[in-house]
C-alpha cells in the first residue's frame, strides 16, 4: 500500500509533541488562581478550582461557595491544560516554538480558548512579535447575567493586563 501524495507533502508539526512544562504548569496555576469552592469570577462566570469555567453566568445560591474536591479540581486542570495544548498544537504548526513560547501559549489558550488560534497563528511565518500584539489585545473581560448572556460592555481588567504581558514577553524576546 503506497503513501499518497497528500501525505508524502505533509510537514510535520513542529509542535506535535511538545506538553506543557512543570514550571509552565506552576505559572498557569499562578495566572488563574486556585479556588476550593464555586465562586464568581471578574465577568460573572460561574467558575472553580484553577480558573474552570462551571458555567456562563452567576453561580446559584445552592453552587457559591460549594466546595469542590481536589481530585476533581485536579482532574479539571488536567483536562484543561491538554485542551489548551492541542489549540496550541493546531494553532502552530509550521514555526517550532521554545518551551517557554508554548507554556506561554498554553496558559494563554486555557484562559482565551476561542481567541488563542487567530492569537497565536502569526507564529507559523515567524511573526513573534506579531502573537505579542495579538496576546495582548485580550485585556477585556465581558460580563454575563445570571443566564450567561453579555450584560454591559467589555471592561479593562488590570489582572489581564499583567497576565498578557508576562505571557507575551517569550515572543517579544530577539531569537
């Protein structure tokens, strides 16, 4: 059985296999705080543990201040960062990435899931500089009702700014 032309041309993924690292892991979980029970975050999202999303909207009574186990905590987190890693994988597949560029990226994609890989694609061509400006244009946060819908208009949230300048700083830095 031959290999067919599409694959044969197929470049591999120069990011295929990269996870993130422990001190990457550390500064995700330093970025989105830990938490032992429901709470309501900065948009009014329902959220737990380490920055997990419960549900859109305010927390019921019942939810807030609930606690939640650290095995599921845990488990979270895990299911989480290997999301994150994966938009990363897809994301950049043509420009190899340092280790501290993916942790970046990672903790990026795990609190920015829908914005990460129009953020991150500039890497592809080598356009570092260019995922720094687009990180970093994620200062907002929107807040929600209590059915999850967008209540107000987006606001600069400070806690952001400084998350996204640390996270773009492994792409402003001169290869």
């Amino acid at each position: 059985m031959g290999v067919s032309v599409a694959t044969a041309n197929r470049r591999p993924n120069l990011n295929g296999t990269r996870r993130l690292s422990s001190a990457g892991l550390l500064s995700l979980q330093r970025n989105e705080g830990f938490r032992r029970t429901y709470y309501n975050d900065t948009a009014n999202n329902c959220t737990y543990g380490v920055g997990t999303l419960a549900h859109m909207g305010l927390c019921t009574n019942d939810e807030l201040g609930h606690p939640v186990s650290d095995r599921l905590i845990q488990i979270a987190l895990a299911r989480g960062v290997r999301q994150a890693e994966q938009v990363v994988q897809r994301a950049v597949t043509d420009h190899e990435l340092t280790q501290d560029q993916f942790d970046a990226a990672v903790s990026f994609a795990y609190n920015v899931p829908g914005g990460a890989h129009r953020a991150l694609s500039p890497a592809n061509t080598g356009d570092m500089a260019g995922v720094a400006r687009n990180m970093n244009r994620y200062i907002y946060e929107h807040p929600h009702d209590a059915q999850g819908r967008v209540s107000g208009p987006p606001r600069l949230n400070a806690g952001l700014l400084n998350r996204r300048r640390a996270e773009s700083a492994p792409f402003r830095v001169a290869p």
